[in-house]
C-alpha cells in the first residue's frame, strides 16, 4: 500500500498545509510542519496519561488547526481516534450535553481530548456514565514538547466514526489504517489525484466526507487545504467560491445542498471578476442529487469558466470507510427518469427518460443522477428480498464488497438496515445498476405502499398527484419515536425538520413535496428544501448533510437560539411568509400506534404529537399534511 494515513506527520512539507478561514474572507496558513509538531506535541501529551494501547481517543475540539494536530498525535502515540461534533452547532449546553453523553458511552474512551472551556463538561459526562477515562485540555501553553516523533505500534482500529447520535442511538463503526489506506488510495486514483491539485472545503472533519475526503485524501498528497467551518459558509457562501475562482482549488466536495445554497444566495455580478478554469473536479455527495439545483449552479459559474464536465456525483458511506462509487471526471453525468410503475424490488426499471446533469435544465420530477462505477477495489452487488443476486438493470439492496469496507459496529445494534455480514456490507439502500453505472433510489426502509405498491420514499411523489394539499411530507422512523410538531413559522418546512429530528434523531427521514412535485430528498436524514420553487434558503442535515445542518442533527447549525443563523439568514422573507400559516396538521397512517396529532395556526402541536410514537416505536410510517 502506497499510502500512510501518518505520511503528513511523518514527513511533513513546509511548504504546503491547510489555509484556515478567518474573518471578512482572509485566510491563515497552517503548514504541515506545523502540524507535525503540534501532533507530535498531541502524543506526548496523551503518553502521560493514557498507558494501555490502541485505546479509544475522542476529539472534541472547535477549532480546525487543533482537531488537525490531535488526530495526527493520536495516531501517532498508537491509540484510536473517535471524532465527536463540537458545542458550536448544538441549540444550546444540554443538547450538546446529551449527545456528548451518549456517544462517549458508546465509544468508551480511554481519554477525551477537548477545549480548555469544555473540560468541567468533559468530566461531568464522564462521571455520569462511570468511565474511568482521562479528561484532557488540549492547552497549547502548557503542552509538553514532541520528545519523540518515533511512531508507536499502530491500533488494530484507526477510527471510530459515528453516524448518529442526535436522538437515537449512536453507532461506532470500527474503521481500520487498512480501510482508510485502501479508500484513500481508491479516491486519489477516481479523481486522478496530483501534487498540483488543492482542495477547498467547508465540510466539518468529524464527519467522514469532512474528514477522509476533505482532509486525508489532500493531506496524504502533501496538498494544500483551503478550510472553512460550516457555519462560515452558510454565513457567505461567497467564501467557498472564492477559493475556487480567485486562490484556484482545483477540487471541492459538498452535499447537493452546498451548490444548491450557493446558487440561491450568490449573485453573478459577485462572481464576475473570478475563474474558475483551474476548478477540475465537484464532487457532489451524501445526499440525492437535484439536478435542477445543479443546472442552477451551472448557470451561475458556467460564464466564469466552471465546466459541467467537472461535476462528479458521488455515492459512500462511513460503513465503507467513505468512498464506494463515483462519476469519473471529465464527462457529463447521467441522469434517469424512472417510470413510476416499474419500481419494483426485484423487477427490472424502465427508463421513460434520459439527459445530461448540468446540461439543460430536466422537466419533471423524480430525475435521478448515476453515482458511475465501483472505485477501485470495490464490487457492488443488488441483492433480491431473499438475499439473490440480481441482474443489472434490477431494484434491490446495494450490498458492498472490498478493501474499504469497516470491520463492522463497535458493540451490539439492532434494528439498523445497514448490516454487516462475513463477506460483505449490505447497505440498506435500494439501487440499481444500468451500464455499469450505479443509481441510488433511496433507503429500503423508506417506502410509502400506494395501491400494493411499495414505492421508496424519494420517488413517490409520482403517485401523490391526486392528493388535495399543499404540501406533504412523509415520515419514516425505524427506532424510537417521541415528538413531531408544526407552529406557525417563516419557514415551515426547516421547523418540520428540526421538530423531526429532535424528536426522532437522524434515524428520521423527510421528503418535502408539493403536489406530484418532489422539491427536496435525502436518504439517512433531514432535508429542509425549497417550498413553491420560491427563492428561499434551506438548511439539510445529512449523512454527510451533517456538515451544515438544521438543529437536532450531530453539529447541525441552530435555526433560532443559541448565537445561530436566524431571520433573513435563512431565507424567512416575504417569500416564505405565504406557507407560514399552518392550519390543520393531519397525520395518516395504518402503524401510528400513539394519540391524535392535531393543532391550529395559533399554536405548535408538541404537545399533542409526544404521543405520536408512543406505542412500541418500532415502525411509524405516515403523511404528513400540512394545510395553509
């Protein structure tokens, strides 16, 4: 294997490293020498307190530059890294309180490497749930210096990565140096990675598109980074471009949201004395792909010289260490339209339309975006109901097969549709492969059975079109349920989502829609989406939506409250206030086990909807009509 996870560490360039976003658009270099040293500092910090090895480390830390330097001291002092979101995108202390509490009982630290300001938390939490674990401050003024950057034995395991943890149970996902070296090496050659490309991100690096795809698959190359925090972002999206047509990154990952959002709030005139030539690959992943959103992007950047040729949508997740397949750059990507009626498990899919993603603005709803083939090492295989391999051109589970894959979850889950088994990752997610291209449909749990029909969820606006409101949103939930609400709001649809997800956690999913007409999707999580084709913001979380994400999922950005974006921030002007006033919330169902949902515009309906779930929780499918 050609590639070291430490290599940045090890053999650290002056030269280049990661440029961090400051105030009113500048920038501060932080080299790779510099980071060395302060890892190399990390270690012998964590050498002081922790003794046994290959222990868990978690990293709370808010400021890029140290979360950086602490992941590299703790692989380099031989322990496992274990990310956890920071304060910063939380409502407030308990919130963040809670989720700390519930991932630190499932990782079971050895340590907890945090802020000066976060240590009493840190040791709070820690003798709240009786782990005899270090609570450490990352204090750079009284931080031993790096003894010795002789490396110890490597972990068995290098991370522990967390997909949830908002609401409902967190899942440590054990990632081997194995798995990150052979994932990485995989995206170097997908986007045949150079010394002269740079990578511009806003992504958070405790989640795995942050982490692996923004920070490791650079660093590794000795590349610079240019970095801003999420929040930075959604603040000035101006600040991702810029990167990308003024200091010429040459690559950038984001959600569908990322490109949507910047096109929604850049204007042209904003971007007219950039370039963006030098801009060769965008990836766009964790959540399904607008192709609508995109071709506004397109528009938006196309005359400053970004190529539709560029855009490179992108399908993983953290079970399979990140990367699993991708649309290789340099041709426009595929876009399909399915007839409704051939989606079936099983049964082949029919095609009722085709174009080009960026090119050409789709009519209609319901477009899917190719996720193009397996990256490197890896094999996908579309598995039937009863675990049969599947022609190509057939909807079934994607099951996963290759170096990438995890070693599995830390600890016993149930009732995850993402399994693993002894030779493969069976991912829980319904697809289908057409010309050796793979397309994504959505979660398998995520259907709504129209006519004796099981239809995923992303889809099903289709059969929707005789349904008398004005918006739905449909709502899935797969563990514990315990509150959905609606009050009268600017922006109803981002307060649905947040309601969702601080009752549900990230186990919960929406899809807005109006009439037959899917506005926003994603599988895993939250979207908030345009209402009316209005131009109004909305902020998603995600799989990898975390990295920008409404209240509720892990290190999503407040809606209101806690020093966060509010107001005209998101997008709550005059546009939105038509779909404010909520007056009838009906809930339909056949599995809601709990009381009546019901409300009026004068008020939430919290109250009433605690009951929504209280029965066992297991399942809860249903429609959420919201009424104006």
């Amino acid at each position: 294997m050609s590639i070291d996870i430490l290599n940045w560490v090890l053999d650290p360039d002056a030269a280049h490293g990661v440029h961090l976003a400051g105030p009113a658009r500048t920038w501060t270099m932080c080299s790779y020498s510099d980071l060395a040293t302060n890892a190399g500092r990390v270690a012998a910090l964590l050498r002081g307190y922790v003794k046994s090895p290959g222990g868990v480390v978690s990293l709370t830390l808010s400021e890029p530059q140290d979360f950086i330097a602490a992941l590299g001291g703790v692989w380099l002092a031989g322990y496992t890294a274990s990310p956890v979101a920071a304060p910063a995108g939380f409502r407030g202390h308990s919130q963040y309180v809670g989720h700390l509490r519930r991932i630190i009982k499932a990782a079971e630290p050895a340590a907890v490497l945090c802020d000066v300001g976060l240590l009493d938390t840190v040791r709070a939490v820690l003798q709240e749930v009786d782990l005899p674990a270090a609570a450490i401050a990352l204090d750079w003024t009284v931080a031993p210096p790096p003894t010795s950057c002789l490396r110890s034995t490597p972990p068995d395991i290098a991370l522990l990565q967390f997909t949830s943890g908002s609401s409902g149970q967190p899942k440590g996902i054990a990632i081997s140096a194995g798995n990150l070296e052979a994932n990485l090496e995989a995206i170097h050659k997908w986007v045949s990675f150079s010394a002269e490309d740079s990578v511009a991100s806003w992504l958070p690096l405790y989640h795995d598109m942050g982490l692996i795809g923004s920070l490791l698959t650079p660093a590794t190359k000795a590349c610079d980074i240019w970095l801003a925090r999420p929040e930075q972002f959604l603040r000035d999206p101006m600040l991702w471009l810029e990167c990308l047509g003024r200091h010429g990154t040459t690559i950038t990952t984001a959600p569908n949201f990322g490109y949507a959002y910047a096109a929604r709030k850049v204007q042209p005139e904003q971007i007219a004395d950039l370039d963006f030539s030098p801009w060769r690959v965008a990836v766009i992943g964790a959540e399904r792909v607008d192709a609508k959103a995109i071709c506004d992007f397109s528009e938006l950047t196309g005359p400053r010289g970004f190529r539709v040729a560029s855009l490179a949508p992108a399908y993983g997740l953290a079970e399979a260490t990140l990367a699993v397949c991708a649309v290789i750059p340099g041709g426009a990507g595929r876009i399909v339209r399915l007839k409704a009626d051939s989606l079936r498990t099983g049964s082949p899919v029919r095609i009722e339309a085709e174009s080009r993603l960026g090119i050409g603005r789709p009519s209609g709803s319901s477009w899917l975006s190719g996720c193009g083939p397996p990256v490197e090492g890896t094999r996908i295989i579309i598995r039937g109901e009863e675990g049969q391999q599947l022609p190509l051109g057939h909807l079934g589970e994607i099951c996963v097969c290759g170096p990438g894959v995890a070693r599995g979850y830390q600890g016993q889950h149930h009732g995850s549709t993402t399994t693993f088994t002894r030779d493969e990752l069976r991912t829980g997610d319904a697809g289908f492969m057409l010309d050796g291209e793979v397309f994504v449909v959505g979660r398998i749990g995520d259907s709504l059975k129209v006519r004796g029909r099981l239809l995923p969820a992303a889809l099903f606006a289709h059969d929707l079109a005789g349904v008398a409101v004005h918006e739905a949103a449909w709502l899935g939930v797969h563990e514990e349920g315990r509150s959905m609400c609606e009050r009268p709001s600017s922006c109803w649809f981002m307060r649905l989502a947040v309601c969702v997800c601080d009752g549900f956690g990230d186990e919960a999913d929406v899809a807005v829609v109006e009439a037959a007409e899917v506005l926003a999707q994603v599988h895993g999580d939250v979207v908030a989406a345009e209402a009316g084709g209005d131009a109004q913001d909305g902020l998603l979380g995600s799989g990898a939506g975390q990295a920008a994400g409404v209240q509720g999922v892990d290190g999503g950005l407040p809606v209101d409250g806690g020093g966060g974006l509010a107001g005209e921030d998101l997008g709550g002007g005059d546009e939105a206030a038509e779909f404010g006033q909520v007056q009838e919330v009906v809930v339909a169902g056949d599995e809601l086990d709990g009381g009546q949902v019901g409300g009026d515009a004068g008020g939430g309906v919290g109250e009433q909807a605690q009951d929504l779930a209280a029965g066992d929780g297991s399942c809860v499918h249903g429609l959420l009509s919201l009424r104006g």
